[in-house]
C-alpha cells in the first residue's frame, strides 16, 4: 500500500486514539525523549541520503568523462 493512501485512511480521530495510547505506554516524561530520539534518527537518515546522492553524482560525472 501506498504511503499516501495509509495517511488518507487515517482521520482525527485515530491521530487522537494513537496518542493517546502512546501516552499511556510512555508517559509524559519519556514522550520528549522519543520524540528527540526520532529527530535525530531522521537526521541522520537525510544525512546519509545526502552522501549517497553526492557519491551517485559524483560517479555519474566520473562515467560521462
């Protein structure tokens, strides 16, 4: 399935649902260490994504010459 098409089925009331359920697992103390956590992983995500795109550039103008 489709990312998009996941997101679409998802109204807010199951966004209310999720978070609050996620609020009782955690608690409101561990919430802004998740989300922290998260940041950083995303972070380090786009990081990594970015220096593969400018080794496949880099590759790529090596092939052209």
């Amino acid at each position: 399935m489709n990312l998009f098409v996941i997101a679409g089925m998802i109204g807010p009331w199951q966004i209310v649902i999720i978070v609050f359920v996620i609020l009782l697992l955690f608690g409101g103390k561990k919430i802004p260490e998740l989300m922290k956590g998260l940041g950083q992983g995303m972070k380090e995500f786009k990081k990594a994504t970015d220096q593969d795109q400018d080794q496949n550039n880099k590759d790529k103008e090596s092939l052209e010459k």
